[in-house]
C-alpha cells in the first residue's frame, strides 16, 4: 500500500498540491521570484536565476504549469531582448521547453516566440564567443518548436533556415537534440529538409561530421547509429557520396569513417 499524507490523501498527491500552493505564493506579483526575472531588475544573476526557475517550471511542472503563464510570459519574451547572453540563453530555453513540455495550451506564445529567436540567431554577433551559448539554445528553441509544436509556425518556410544554422558546437545537450530531430527528418524523407534531387545532402553530410569532430555524438546514444545509417544510405549511390565527400576535408572524411566503425 502507498503511504499517505494528512486526511488519508496519498503522499503524492498531497506532496503536489502544497507544491503548486507554494508555486503560488513564489510567483504572486509582489514575490522576489516573480520581480527577479523582470526587467525592471538590473541584477543580471537575479534575472537569469529567476528565468531558470520559471524553466523549471514549465519542464516539470506541465501542462499545469499554464495556469500561470501570464506570470512568466513577458519575462520570458523580454528578455530575449536583453544585451546579457546568460539572460538570453534562460529564456530561449524555456521557449524551447514551452514546445517540448507544455502542452497545447504554449502554442499561441510558441508563434511568439520564434520571431525573437530568428532576431537573436541573425544578429552580426550571435556565435561570437561571449553569445554562442545563448545563440545555440535559440537555435535549439527553433527546432523544438518546429518538431513539438508544428501547427503553430510555417514549418517549410521555417526549416530552410533551422538547417543553415546547424551544426551546434558548444551546447553539447542541446546539440544532440537537434541531430536527433535532424535524424526524424531524414527517416521521414522530408522534401524540404533533403532538398530537390536531395540537394541538401551534402550539407546533412557535413553537420554529422562536425557533430563527430565536435565530440556531440555519443556513441552511447540512439543518436549516433541513426546518423550512421543516414551516411550507409547515402553510400549506397556512389555519385551522391562522391558529391558528399568532394565538400570535406580531411577530418570530416576520418570523422565519418570512425562514426561508421563503431556505431
């Protein structure tokens, strides 16, 4: 028998309604919570911490989590105009679990969302180092949006541009997401991702050797043999590989080879 809490409620349940009780009072308008990730706030350890917790929230904590969407909404939107890039990749993160996590409910503000991220991954100085991080989770929220949540963005017109922005080099977690979703694309021979007479094959190519080069391929996840077989596939036409491999240097070409021996 599962224990139980007060009144002969069951310990879980009991354990998530004093949860959402105390999640209310932590995001009432007048808490720190709430304020720290507004932008009125200039501590930017404050504003990014706050941010993180609404992304908690939202991982974990939906679809129920939408009953307080109006508490997080304009931080997470704002701040995706902020100059800090920590502030940045906090919210372009929740953006992105929003898609992944949130239920039908998120679709309205996944549409909002993805103008602001297409601005931040377009701007002169977004893969610099001081904003690559936060670049890359905008890029990922992209994806996210497009693979969770695809009623709520122009999904062909949108994915030209997610696959000009691949591969990611520095957020490894986010990384192999976006290969993972790459992969989905692949598989279901997505017109749009592959290209006429699968024109963007070399391009697909050379994001799964940087992703090897980069050390985001993990040969322990599922990952790793999906993207081996999009390159045994590929070989299979020796003019198509040809044309694939004749775009590589060496590394990429020894990275692919590798790739293929162990997964």
């Amino acid at each position: 028998m599962a224990a139980s809490g007060s009144a002969g409620v069951p310990a879980a349940v009991s354990g998530k309604q004093e949860f959402y009780q105390l999640l209310k009072n932590l995001i009432n308008p007048s808490c720190m919570v709430r304020r720290q990730a507004e932008e009125i706030y200039e501590n930017i350890p404050d504003r990014q911490w706050g941010l993180c917790i609404f992304d908690d929230i939202i991982e974990h904590c939906s679809p129920t989590s939408f009953k307080y969407v109006e508490h997080f909404r304009w931080p997470m939107l704002l701040n995706m105009r902020d100059n800090n890039p920590e502030v940045r990749q906090a919210a372009a993160y929740g953006l992105g679990v929003m898609a992944q996590f949130g239920g039908d409910d998120y679709r309205s503000l996944c549409s909002e969302a993805v103008p602001l991220l297409v601005k931040v991954i377009k701007c002169a100085n977004s893969k610099t180092k001081k904003n690559v991080i936060a670049t890359e989770n905008c890029i990922s929220a992209v994806g996210k949006i497009l693979r969770f949540k695809p009623n709520c963005v122009n999904v062909d017109e949108v994915l030209p541009h997610w696959l000009s922005w691949l591969p990611l080099h520095e957020d490894k977690e986010e990384a192999i997401q976006t290969l993972s979703f790459l992969c989905d694309l692949i598989e279901s021979n997505h017109p749009v991702v592959l290209g006429p007479n699968n024109s963007n094959l070399p391009k697909i190519i050379s994001i799964i050797a940087e992703g090897k080069i980069n050390e985001t391929i993990n040969y322990e996840e599922p990952c790793a043999k999906r993207l081996a077989n999009v390159v045994r596939q590929v070989q299979t036409s020796e003019e198509l590989w040809l044309e694939c491999i004749s775009q590589l240097d060496n590394e990429q070409q020894e990275a692919l080879e590798e790739l293929l021996n162990f997964a």
